[in-house]
C-alpha cells in the first residue's frame, strides 16, 4: 500500500523538527569501559532529558543526529554498572569519532555484608514484583523507536527490515494486545527465506503475523496481573535456584544482578538474570533464554540451536526511569523463524532459519498533549507481517532519522545480502 498522506506528514514533520534552524549535528564515536577500554553495549545516548536518544550497539559503537539549535545542550550516555557521562555539546569536537569512557562501579560479593541466601533473593523477587504497579506506567504513554529484524539461514543473512515506528501504550498493566502501532517508514532488503509448503498454507488459511507486536510479547512485566501471563510470579511457585551475581550501581542507587534457572528434568532449561534497582524495587533489566539440555529429543535429531550454540530463545528486556516510572527501553530477541525453521540450504543440506529482532525506544512522551494518539483505524495490523507492507523508501528521511548501527559482527549480513544487487538499491525496489 501506498504510505498515507497522515503519515507523510509525519515523515516531514520529524525530518523538519531534526533539521530545523540549520543542518544537523551529527555525534558519532564509541563507548569503552574506563579501566579496560572494552566496548559498553546498549547505553542509553540522550540529550534534553531523553527526547531525542538512541543507544550503543553490542560494540559500544553510535550515531546521534540532533539540530543545529541544541548545541548549548548537553550529551548524556548512563548504563547500567557505571557513571554517568555529561557533557554540553559545543564542547565536543563533533568532526572527529567520540571516544567516552564510563567508569565502572559494580560491588565485590566479598564486600556483600548481607548473606544472599536463596530465600532472601527470592524475597527481593517478590518485592520488586509488589512495587510493579507504583513503578511502571499505567496511563498511556507514546513511544517513537527504531525496530531492526534479521532473519538468518544458519550462518547466513536472508532478509532485513528496519523500521521507524510510533507505539501507543496503554501500560504495563494491559496486555499486547492493547498496544496501537504506527509505522512512519520501512526500507527492508529481498526476501531470500526459505518457505515451507506447510508456512505458505498456514499464512494462506490462519494469516501472518507481525513480528513487531511479537517483540513486545518478550516483555516479562508486561500484563504481570493478566492470568497466563504472569511469569514474574512463576518464578516463585515453580522450581528455581537463585544466586546474587554482582551488585552494580546506576546514579549512586545499587542495582542487585540475581541469576536464576530452572530446575527440571526436561529438555528445556531457562536462564537468565535479574536487575533490581534497591532504592525503589524496579525491575530495571531482564535478560533470559531457553536452553536445550538434552540433545537427542526426537529420532536423535536436536532442536533448532541459534548461532550454533544450544540456546533455543533468547531475549534482553531493558527500561529506564524517567521521573518517577520505568519506560521501556529497548528489546532484543532471537528465536525460530515463525512456520518455517527447518530448510534447505544452497547445498541442499538441512538448515535451520531464526530471527533476531531488536526494538530501540528513541523517545518517551509521557503526557497526552505531547503526541497524536493512535486511532483504532490507523493501527497497524497483528496479522500482517511488517515485511509484506508496502511503503515508498525515502533517503532523506533515514538520512536523518536516529538508528541504532549494526553490531559489526554483523557486518556479514551486507555482504550476504548484496550477492546481488546494493542494499539501497533493494531498499529502493522494495
């Protein structure tokens, strides 16, 4: 379909807003670990308290395009176990690559006066979960994100989208289903997936699905009082071991890291780890994954493994304050490629496809008179599948717009994907 013309004029409104007063400024360079000068992933990069932002990708590496009238303000990058770096932006030399140093601040568990027993971590759990509806919004909020999905062949790169997208949240108390999605423009690559006789059929009979709406189902807080999706409180009914991992900091206030697994016997064992700011009881971080423990399930054939690794799904959830409540912040997940991950690959050998798919909140609007509310008609579908939307690729508007770079390891998608032909060249046709 051709974009409406509601949503052109968003396009230009956020292209004129980044360009207004001139051109605009672009802050480009690398965040490192102060005392070993390793890369810090997913920092939250802002300026004007977070209304314009983006965050560092897996190597510590960003790009920020603000307007030419916030020079007088200031360039903040926090993470989760450091300080916080500030600095005005006409005192950064904006010609060259940025190199900012955070200094770590994590706590010994040799300095733990505290005993970490699993009964007092599971109670910090408990709390944390009691102090959910006083930390995370249950009014309607808007956020403005960057969604990046990668679809795999094993090792291999088919198919790319990347997308500008609007949310329209109801809060953390209503499901997935509650949310309102807006799509102000996608640039995507061919579509070189293998499809299954069976993923044809399904998409034909019961329809496809939208993996935007999907990422946000691997938010563990969200509907935490809706029956079947209180996981948060699973972790105290069935069986769990915890363990204290390191106490962090964040602006002076400790964040305890619990590690969790199950306990079972089965094929299937989840991991992951818990952040708990100590201050307020917010869940500030999540990151989890289902592993396969027993690798001869079915006929001796193992399950479906990402990046060659036994990791069947995986996920990091991550929010952050602003005033007194927890937004999220961005999501990243791996998991099968929906009806089709078994395939052939070019030597017509068994592969196996996955995506990974990443949702970056570029902005947070907290107050109803700060954005255009999504109506019901304008929302986008849960049954169609971002990559089968049609929309007209404008460079001007990706010029400008605030995406998170690829992870360099993925570099290998770009030239995977342009065996054929440049990839502005699909985005172009596609």
């Amino acid at each position: 379909m051709i974009i409406s013309m509601k949503y052109l004029f968003l396009l230009q409104l956020t292209i004129a807003f980044l360009v207004s007063n001139g051109q605009s400024i672009i802050l480009q360079g690398k965040v490192l670990n102060d005392s070993d000068s390793t890369p810090v992933a997913f920092c939250n990069i802002y300026i004007n308290q977070g209304s314009i932002g983006t965050h560092s990708n897996e190597s510590g590496e960003f790009i920020l395009k603000v307007p030419e009238n916030a020079s007088n303000d200031s360039l903040t990058v926090s993470s989760i176990g450091y300080g916080n770096y500030s600095q005005r932006i006409s005192d950064l030399d904006t010609k060259t690559n940025l190199i900012i140093k955070l200094k770590q601040y994590t706590m010994l568990l040799e300095e733990v006066t505290i005993i970490a027993s699993k009964d007092t971590l599971a109670a910090i759990i408990k709390k944390a979960i009691s102090k959910i509806p006083q930390n995370y919004p249950r009014k309607t909020f808007y956020l403005d994100g960057f969604y990046r999905e990668l679809v795999l062949r094993d090792s291999t790169y088919v198919r790319l989208l990347e997308a500008a997208i609007g949310i329209q949240d109801k809060g953390f108390d209503r499901t997935v289903d509650q949310l309102r999605t807006r799509v102000l423009a996608i640039r995507k690559s061919e579509d070189f997936v293998n499809y299954s006789l069976y993923s044809k059929m399904h998409d034909l009979i019961y329809g496809e699905r939208n993996n935007l709406y999907e990422t946000f189902k691997f938010d563990k807080i969200r509907g935490y009082n809706v029956e079947g999706f209180r996981f948060l409180e699973s972790l105290l009914v069935k069986p769990f071991d915890f363990e204290l991992d390191t106490i962090q900091y964040l602006d002076d206030e400790e964040i305890y890291v619990i590690n969790y697994q199950s306990i079972n016997k089965g094929s299937l064992q989840e991991i992951g780890k818990i952040f708990i700011n100590a201050v307020d009881n917010g869940i500030m971080r999540f990151e989890y994954q289902y592993k396969q423990v027993n690798k001869a399930l079915v006929e001796g054939e193992p399950i479906l493994t990402a990046y060659g690794t036994n990791i069947i799904k995986s996920a990091i959830v991550q929010y952050r304050k602003i005033e007194d409540k927890y937004y999220l912040n961005f999501i990243q997940w791996i998991a099968p490629f929906w009806k089709a991950w078994e395939a052939s690959n070019e030597k017509d050998e068994r592969a196996l496809q996955f995506y990974n798919c990443s949702f970056y909140v570029n902005a947070v609007y907290t107050k109803k008179k700060d954005f255009d509310r999504i109506k019901n008609r304008d929302a986008q579908s849960k049954e169609i599948d971002l990559y089968g939307q049609e929309h007209d690729y404008d460079p001007d508007f990706w010029n400008d717009f605030n995406v998170v770079l690829i992870n360099p390891l993925y570099k290998k998608a770009k030239s995977d994907l342009e065996k054929e032909k440049k990839l502005e060249g699909q985005f172009d046709e596609n």
